[in-house]
C-alpha cells in the first residue's frame, strides 16, 4: 500500500501546484461572488432570490473588486462558511484523482529488461554491443561466441 501513496505523489508532484493556484483562483472568482451575492440577497431577514442573481451577474463580472467588498462591507462569515464547504467539494474531487492516478501495483513504471545488473561496461566481456540476439538496448548475445550461448527468455507476448 506504501507503493500506492509513493507513485501517487511521484506522479501528481506538479499537479498538486496546479491545484493549489485553481483552488486559489476559483475562491476568488466563484465563491467571493457567491458569497457576497447570498450576503445582500439576506440583508432584508429572508433570502431575496432576485437580489441574489441581479447582485451575483455584476459581482461575478468585477471578482477582485467583489472579494474587497466581502471583507469591507462584512461578509467574511457568509465568505468563510462557503469557502469551507467549496473546499470540502475540491478536496473530494482532487482525492479522487489522485487515487485513480495512483499506481496499480509496484512494478508500474518500471522498465523491465534494463541492463542495470552491470556496471562501466562489464557486460561486454561476456555480450556484445553490436549485433547479436538483442537482450536489451545495446546488449546483444554475440552468435559467434564459443560456449554456451543459449537464451532464456522470460516474459510474455502482448498483442494489442
């Protein structure tokens, strides 16, 4: 399970600024404006539902200047109560994603038939890097060599 959050993380390791700045930007945009709009649509005892949509078309247009009067005409309650609940839902969603991108099992992401086994060369004393039965990038089993060159093939054909 450890693999899971590692290879999540590892993958979504630029996502998680992109994230940070959309959640940032949609605060500001979306949810000041619909803050605000339910704040003077309810200035009157009960929610004015006209008020509401003629208030959230003009705040929605101007964001920034809607988010300075959150905080200047006392709406940061009303702002701070939808904040909560918009970053309850994002947060739902991003989790989601970043479960659906985590790996499925260990050995995803992983080459398989590398010549990592050696080291500064040292395959070549034995294969060639030239021609011969490819084994892996620029490692062949010369056909000329004297002795035992059999080959054992591990893994599976995949056809698509």
């Amino acid at each position: 399970m450890h693999y899971k959050i590692e290879g999540a993380i590892r993958r979504n390791r630029t996502n998680f600024i992109i994230f940070a700045i959309l959640w940032i930007v949609i605060a500001i945009v979306f949810v000041s404006p619909l803050a605000y709009s339910s704040y003077v649509a309810g200035l009157e005892g009960e929610f004015n539902l006209e008020v509401f949509f003629e208030t959230f078309g003009t705040s929605i247009t101007n964001p920034f200047g809607t988010f300075g009067k959150v905080f200047a005409e006392g709406a940061t309650g009303t702002f701070f109560s939808d904040l909560i609940i918009f970053t309850i839902i994002y947060s739902v969603f991003f989790f989601i994603g970043i479960f659906r991108s985590a790996p499925k099992n260990e050995y995803t992401d992983i080459e398989h038939g590398s010549s990592d086994w050696s080291q500064r060369g040292e395959q070549y004393q034995i294969l060639s890097k030239n021609k011969g039965i490819i084994l892996a990038e620029n490692n062949y089993l010369p056909v000329d060599k004297r002795g035992n060159v059999n080959v054992l093939v591990v893994g599976r054909i995949r056809f698509w």
